[in-house]
C-alpha cells in the first residue's frame, strides 16, 4: 500500500498552532500506509522510495495558500510522531498576531519515483473572540448594574450567546456557518465599548 500521511494540528497558548506528523512506522497489520517501508516510502535515502519533497501549505478563511519546505523536518524527525512546523505570527514587538479563522493546513509529497501523497486537516481558531467576551464579562464586574440593564450588558450577553453557538459550529467543522458567527462576534467586539483598548486580558 502507498504512504498514507496524516497530519493533526493543535493551539499552543492562543498564539501558535503546531502542526504535527502522525503517520507512524509502517506495520504490515495495523499501518500499511506508514513510513519508511519500501511499499510506502522512507523518510531519506536510506531506502527506497524516499521523499524528496515536502511542502506545508496553509490557508486562512479561504484565502491564498502560504507554502513551507518542511522536507528538513522530516528528514530529522524521530519517528513515529513529530512535530512538522509550529506556525507562529508575530508583529514587530514580538506579541502573537495569530488570527481567527477557519484554517486548511496541507502536507504534500513527492517521492523519488515521482509519485505525489496529500493530506489536509482542517482547524478552527477563536480565541481572540472568546478573549473579548470574556474582557466583556471582566468589565462587567467594574461597573454598576442597575437591574442588568445596560447596553454593556445586554452586548455581553449577545456576544457570550454567539460565542457558543461558533464553539458548538467549530466541533461540527460548519465552514460557512463558522464564518458568519465569527464576523458577528467580530463586528460586536470591535464596536462594543465594553472592548475598546484592544483585548488585553492575556489570552496569548
């Protein structure tokens, strides 16, 4: 059987997704699709077929793919379960600039007879959101509330709402139903005095 690649990704702290290799060891019962067997492919030129190339491209909300070589990568894993490439925005003060989103995440191979193996994962950020909601809930605590009945609250409360409801989307991998939560949330975040000043409750 031909290499079968699988790839997972995972948030580490809201301000990095880390993109790792599952694939595993070859294994004649349980894995026919794992690396370095010469039916599947090997990680280097210690046999035959061995990877030549490896790219990890990755696409926020639909948009344009942004392409790694990760070929290095995988020639200096330790097998069966390595880390691929940690993706990690930054602006100029080094704080996370990681945004919200759908995110498809691709690993493409080529080995050296030329044959080629994909496998994409898809996965869902929102922490930038969640982190204003909960500065919402945070500003809340500071101010007086008589009878609940402020525009403050009343934005908190549609926003926590919103919130659930991308989180249960999320889980359910409703691309579309997704992008439209995200952008209300979003809208609400960026307009609602409870958020001015950015989020700033250490969510990164």
């Amino acid at each position: 059987m031909a290499l079968t690649p699988n790839i997972t990704a995972c948030l580490n702290g809201c301000g990095t997704i880390v993109i790792e290799d599952i694939t595993g060891f070859y294994n004649a019962t349980t894995n026919t699709g794992g690396w370095n067997n010469s039916t599947t492919a090997f990680k280097t030129n210690a046999g035959s077929p061995y990877i030549t190339e490896a790219t990890l491209s990755y696409s926020l909300n639909g948009g344009t793919y942004t392409d790694v070589n990760v070929l290095t990568a995988i020639q200096d894993s330790i097998f069966p379960h390595y880390e691929l490439y940690e993706y990690a925005p930054v602006d100029a003060s080094g704080n996370s600039t990681l945004q919200d989103g759908y995110y498809n995440i691709k690993l493409t191979l080529v080995d050296s007879d030329d044959n080629t193996y994909v496998t994409d994962v898809d996965f869902v950020v929102y922490c930038n959101v969640e982190c204003c909601v909960s500065k919402m809930a945070a500003n809340l605590s500071f101010k007086d509330c008589d009878g609940c009945d402020s525009q403050s609250f009343d934005d908190f409360m549609t926003a926590y709402g919103i919130l659930q409801a991308l989180k249960a989307v999320a889980q359910c991998s409703g691309t579309e139903q997704f992008y439209k939560l995200l952008t209300k949330l979003q809208k609400l975040c960026n307009s609602s005095s409870s958020t001015s000043g950015g989020c700033g409750c250490g969510c990164s």
